[in-house]
C-alpha cells in the first residue's frame, strides 16, 4: 500500500513537471436547408492553433447540384482566412471525409465557421452558414 501511494506521488509530480496538456474537441454536425448534411470535427490545441480535424460531406438531396463546405478561421487579431472548400466527390447517397482540417494563428484564433454550399448554374454558388466552433481557450 505505501509503494502505491509513493508511486501516485512520483507519477503526479512528474506530470506537473511535464506541464499539463490538455485539448478539446468540438463536433458540429448540420443540415443545410435543401438537405445535404457535413460534419465538422476538430481538436483545439490552445489559443493558437488546432488540429487533427476532419470535415465529413454527406449528399442526401440526390438533385445532381455539386454540394460542398467552406471553413472560415476568424483570427485573434480580427482578420477572417478562408480555410478553402471541400467537395462532395461522391455520387448520390454518399459521404466524403476530409482529414485535413488544421490550422496556426499567431494572433489566436477565436473560432471556425463552416457555410454549407450547392452549385447553382450560371450563378454564385447557394450558401448558408450553419455552424461556429469558437476556441475555448481564446477567451473573448
């Protein structure tokens, strides 16, 4: 019993020494208006960066429009970047999975927002943004 005891002591002191490492996960998963759905996933590191996300794409309109998400990245300093867009490739029915979804501010980064999309023909594309995955460690 007390070997235990010394052994909780050393792993906790050698933890606090190490520093603490913690991460947070967000999820969004929505439904455009017409339908289609995507499903956003990401890590939050700290108040600068997060990781390892993946963006899911999912047609279950089966109308034939090209249907696709775009990320925004809202920076601590105020400026918006896109993150670029992600395509559905599938055909009706389907989903596509993008494990490429990270990114570093220097400023911060205070959060995400993904805006659903579809193709309309001869125009812009038809968008609604339906999620905000906002950092928990940027503060306000």
């Amino acid at each position: 019993m007390r070997r235990a005891g010394l052994v909780a002591v050393a792993t906790a002191l050698a933890l606090g020494a190490a520093g603490q490492s913690w991460a947070t996960t967000s999820t969004g998963d929505v439904a455009a208006g017409w339908g289609d759905r995507a499903r956003l996933r990401v890590t939050w590191v700290d108040r600068t960066s997060f990781e390892g996300g993946s963006l899911a794409v999912t047609d279950r309109t089966c109308d034939g429009r090209s249907f696709y998400a775009t990320l925004t990245l809202h920076t601590g300093s105020g400026a918006v970047r896109s993150l670029g867009e992600r395509h559905h490739t599938g055909g009706c029915g389907t989903r596509t999975v993008h494990g490429d979804i990270a990114a570093t501010d220097a400023s911060g980064v205070r959060g995400i927002t993904m805006a659903l999309c579809r193709a309309t023909a001869g125009a812009p594309g038809q968008c609604e943004t339906r999620y905000l995955a906002a950092n928990p460690y940027h503060g306000l």
